[in-house]
C-alpha cells in the first residue's frame, strides 16, 4: 500500500502570535512521520484564516513562500470554527489527500499525538477522534458550560462522547460523504457521532494556551451549543408542547377549584398576590416557549436561503 498524503488542518482566527509556531512544530512532525515511512511525503499543513483582522494571512503567505508544505486559504470575513475546519477539509480534499488531521492553531493539543492517530487510521479506523483526558485549563464558566451541554444533548438524544475536540482525524471517504451535507449549520460533533464508519479515540492532554487569548468567547460557545443541539434534536420543540399541556392542565385545575370554592363553599376570593405569579409565571413560560420555537425557526430560515456556507477570498497552495 502506498504512503498516505496527510493534510493537517489548522483554523486560525487573528493568530497572528501562533502562526510560526505551529508551522515549526507541525513541520517538523510530518517530517518524522515522513522519515520513519508513516505518510508520504507530498503530505501538507492546511491553515483556514477565518477572516482576521490582524496580519495572520500575511504570515501564512509568507510562510508558505518559504516552504512550499505550507499552504492555505483565506475568507472574506470570519464565519466560525467549524466552517474554517469544512473549508480546510473540502480544500485539502482538491489536493488529493488521503487522510486529514484538525488541530488548533494554538496547540493546546498535544501535537505529538499526531503519530498515534495515524497509527489507527492504518488499523483501518476512517474516524478518530480526539478526547480531553481533562479540562483543567479551562474556566469555570466553560466547565460547567460544557458539562451541561455534553448532558443535555445526551438527554436530547445525541450521544457525543464528553470533552471531545476538534482535534481529530478523517479519512478521504468520510470528508467526501460529508460533502452530501448541505446544511448551514455544522455542527461536526454531532455529525461525526452519528455518521458511521469504523470509529476510534486517541486521549491527549490539553497544554495551557502559550500565545495570544482564547478567540471562542462566551457568545461563539454559546452559539454553538445552541447550534448544536437545534441542529440535531427536535425534543426542545416536543417539550414546549408537553410544558404548554402541564401549564394549561394546572390552571384548568385552579380555575376548577375557585369555581367550586365560589359556588359549592361560598369562599372569599383569594389573595391578588397568587394572580400576578400565576401570570408571571405562565408569561415567562408562553416567551420562553416561543423563544424555543424561534431558535428552530432561525435555523429553517437560515437553511432555506440556501447561500453559501463561507467565502474563500484568496488561496495560496
Ligand atoms: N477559531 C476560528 N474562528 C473563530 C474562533 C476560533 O477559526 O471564530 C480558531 C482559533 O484560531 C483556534 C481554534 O479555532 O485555532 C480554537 O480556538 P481557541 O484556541 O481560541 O479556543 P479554546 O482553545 O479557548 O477553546
Ligand atoms: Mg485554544
């Protein structure tokens, strides 16, 4: 069998501070690989500018007229992670390669680990995916965040093993499947979870950030679990029904017992205080509801217009 091309996949989003790093270090990773006959050695590193504002796509450009491995492409404005991760893949998929490896420009994740993900995609594993072993460097905030996402979405009925990444790799048959999926909104955790194919986990650890701040702020993570879970469970939706059935069993309930309170026990009328938290309650309710239903419908709407997912302004390859 011949040696896989391996393209390694990196987003970046103003990384200006990483950009020489991660080239060095991701370079000198496929050269082990390639002197040790793991990878071929047309194998290359793929970096995705997700529209910065700073001078990273100068350096990738730079970069890349030093060393023709580097290559990449950039967009017209920043479209998130997850396109910047598809683009990189469909990109690279143009290139012929084989295999393909995500990793963050920062290299939290241990790089090193490259070697073991190549060694299951030989044992014939077509997905491997990157688990955290922990989630010490992150917040408290995005602890918790993530804890009640990973939970939620395992109620909501979509089972994604928990602290996965985006450091994973893909085989050339499943970055083309998943060019059959037209939708806007990816959300590759859950897609990768109910894909298919052979299927393996690689346990790395995550290295505190050494330059430049973290570009997921509390509104991006926030977008994405919403993302994720309305683009994979449709239960948010049957439990506004079930909470508006409850709600209106409970005050056909209420409404029963005053009638019979009124004319059966000729009692006083109760206190106004009961009134205005029932309404309160059952308001707060009716707008909650409707904010679920308008979550699913921002996303057919998001989806019927059919655009295009991103925009690639420039390509140096
Ligand atoms: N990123 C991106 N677009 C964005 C935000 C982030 O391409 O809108 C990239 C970023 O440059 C990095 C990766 O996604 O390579 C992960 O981001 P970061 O390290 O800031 O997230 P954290 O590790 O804090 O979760
Ligand atoms: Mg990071």
């Amino acid at each position: 069998m011949s040696l896989p091309v391996l393209s390694i996949i990196v987003p970046c989003f103003n990384e200006k501070e990483c950009i020489n790093s991660a080239v060095n270090k991701l370079t000198e990773i496929l050269k082990k690989l390639e002197e040790d006959n793991e990878i071929s050695s047309k194998s290359f590193l793929f970096f995705v500018d997700d529209g910065s504002s700073d001078e990273t796509w100068e350096l990738i450009k730079a970069e890349h007229e030093k060393n023709s491995k580097v290559k990449g492409a950039k967009f017209t404005r920043n479209y998130g992670n997850q396109m910047a991760i598809l683009a990189g893949l469909f990109e690279s998929d143009k290139l012929d390669a084989d295999c393909f490896i995500t990793i963050d420009a920062d290299l939290q994740q241990e790089e090193e680990k490259i070697k073991e993900f190549i060694q299951k995609y030989k044992e014939g594993n077509k997905i491997v995916c990157g688990i955290r072993n922990n989630r010490k460097t992150d917040g408290l905030m995005k602890k918790t965040g993530a804890f009640i996402f990973y939970k939620l979405m395992n109620i909501f009925g979509v089972n994604i093993k928990p602290n996965h990444s985006e450091y994973r790799l893909l085989s050339k048959e499943v970055v083309q499947t998943l060019e059959n999926f037209k939708e806007r909104n990816m959300f590759l955790r859950g897609i990768f979870s109910e894909i298919g194919f052979k299927k393996d986990y690689v346990y790395f650890d995550v290295k505190p950030r050494e330059q430049g701040v973290s570009k997921f702020t509390f509104f991006k993570m926030a977008a994405l679990a919403l993302n994720g879970i309305t683009s994979f469970s449709i239960i948010p939706l049957r439990m506004v029904t079930f909470v508006g059935f409850f709600v209106a069993l409970i005050s056909f309930c209420i409404g029963l017992s005053a009638f019979i309170d009124k004319v059966f026990l000729s009692k006083a009328v109760s206190g106004w205080a009961t009134i205005v938290v029932t309404i309160g309650f059952i308001g707060g309710i009716q707008i909650l509801c409707i904010g679920v239903i308008g979550e699913y419908l921002g996303q057919l709407f998001q989806e019927v217009k059919n655009r295009p997912r991103y925009i690639i302004e420039n390509t140096v390859i």
